[in-house]
C-alpha cells in the first residue's frame, strides 16, 4: 500500500527544519469473521491474530517554490531528521508479507519544527490612514499558512501619548497605525516580528 500526503509544506523560503513522523496501526489477519469463533470469549483478540507488515514514512525535498513547477529530490526514508529545503511532500508505504493479511492505520502524522524565526525592518506611519508592512519573505505560518507571527514595534522620536494600534497581522505582513490626541500621526517606527 502507498498512501501520499495530499498536502504539500511550503516553508514559503529554504531553511532547515526537524521533522518527525508518527503513525499508529493495527495488523491483523483478513477475513476473521465473529460467526468463525467457536467462543468468543476464548479469543484472545477480538479482530483476530496479529500478522506482520512494514511500514515506512517517506520524504522528498525541493528548494523551489512547490506550488509552481518543482524539481523534487528522490524519496528518502523518514526518521527523525533535520532537512534544509523550501518545500516538503511525505508518503506512507507498507509492506505485508501474506496477501491475506488486513492493515488499519489510525494516526498518521509528520511534525515540523521550524525554528523562530525574526524579522526587522523600519516604517513610516502615515496621517490619512492605516500603514501596510509587507515582511520581504513571508513567515511559514504552518500548514493552513495562517499562523501570524508576534509583532513589536518601537516608534522612534516619538511624544507622550502616542498609541500604536496594529488592526491586523497574518504571516505576510501587518497593518498599523499610530494615533495621538485620537489622530493618526506620522511616525518612524522599528519592528520585530517573530514566528516560524
């Protein structure tokens, strides 16, 4: 059996990250019916023996960007390793030695851990409305992509009173303004983004 991940990880940039696999699954030998025990409460599994099959995660890699036209590398037995790359696919395959043998996989996962990662850069308020900072790379933001890093920001030359107000912030970017006496003011500010 084969079995690939439906979803592919963009890092959104190449960068080296630890990934894990895990799964859990039951193999038994096909075709046990309730109707075939002569007691049931003699059976020392209910679905029936246990029977033996390999099971392997599998990983390929591509520093392209993997929603285009990627190159991917070979696919490689996952163990817990560290992979550099910008884009990931995983693939489960098993192996039974008797045809007649049924394999249940409950849990299937790969976790990726990526570093924190910071951003910094400088920006200008402005006076008639909100201020969009784009990051130059966008943040991972995990695998729905909507993970928003945690942002800070150090007006620079500022006065008593001021208010940053950030109204929104996603893993591409936020949105700010700076507010004095309840108007937006110009200011020049500092900021630091952190997430994966």
């Amino acid at each position: 059996m084969v079995y690939e991940f439906n979803q592919v990880v963009d890092l959104n940039e190449v960068v080296t990250v630890r990934v894990m696999p895990d799964f859990k699954m039951i193999v038994t030998n096909a075709g046990i019916d309730v109707a075939d025990y002569v007691n049931v409460s003699l059976e020392p599994r209910f679905v029936g023996p246990f029977a033996d099959a390999t099971a392997r995660v599998y990983v390929a890699t591509t520093d392209d960007d993997p929603n285009g036209t990627p190159t991917w590398s070979d696919w490689k037995f996952l163990l817990v390793s560290s992979y550099k790359a910008r884009g990931l696919k995983f693939k489960l395959e098993i192996d039974t030695v008797d045809t007649n043998t049924a394999v249940s996989v409950t849990d299937l996962t790969v976790t990726i851990d990526k570093k924190d990662v910071i951003k910094t850069g400088t920006s200008t308020s402005s006076t008639s409305a909100d201020t969009t900072v784009t990051y130059p790379t966008a943040f991972y933001g995990g695998l729905t992509g909507t993970n928003a890093p945690r942002v800070g920001i150090q007006t620079i030359g500022g006065t008593a009173g001021d208010q940053v107000v950030i109204s929104s912030r996603d893993n591409t970017g936020f949105v700010y303004s700076i507010y004095n006496g309840g108007s937006r003011v110009q200011r020049t500010i500092d900021y630091q983004a952190i997430g994966q």
